[in-house]
C-alpha cells in the first residue's frame, strides 16, 4: 500500500514536472522571438541614426563650404573662382 502511494506521487511530481518543462520552452520560445525582433529593431534604428549622421555632416559641410567661398567676395560680385569677366581672357 505505501509503495502504490509512493508510485502515485512520483508519477504526479513527473507530471508536474512535465508541465512546467513545456511551460518553459514555450516560455524560452517567446523570449526568443523577442530577441530577434529587437535584433532587427536596433539594426534598422542603427541604419536610420547612421544615414542622419551622413546628413548632418553633408549639410554641415555645405555651411562650412558657403562659408569658405564667400570669405573675401563681396555681394554682387562675380570675380573669382575662374571668373575673369566677360571678353577678358588669360592668354
């Protein structure tokens, strides 16, 4: 009588413990999922902040190069840069 109750107990522990181990692997499958869903998140915001790097930098040069060549040249005025004025010539 006591072993049948032992055996009872035994096979209701290994249910138990079968349940809990399906629990878990559906539990390790959705975290899984997850992972690589924030995987892809962080690749395609890492893409996205690296092209408004590029961005910033080209319209920050943009400024810099205005800059550069308006040093020096007053408004309205058409010489330099390979200007040499109309019927003038180097040679």
């Amino acid at each position: 009588m006591k072993e049948l109750d032992d055996e009872r107990k035994k096979e209701a522990n290994t249910s138990d413990l079968k349940k809990e181990n399906v629990r878990l692997v559906v539990q390790i499958e959705l975290l899984e999922k997850q992972v690589k869903n924030e995987k892809a998140r962080s690749s395609y915001l890492n893409a996205k902040l690296e092209h408004h790097y590029k961005t910033v930098r080209m319209l920050t040069g943009s400024k810099e190069l205005d800059k550069i060549l308006s040093l020096g040249r007053q408004d309205q005025t058409s010489q330099g840069l390979g200007y040499t004025g109309y019927g003038k010539s180097d040679t």
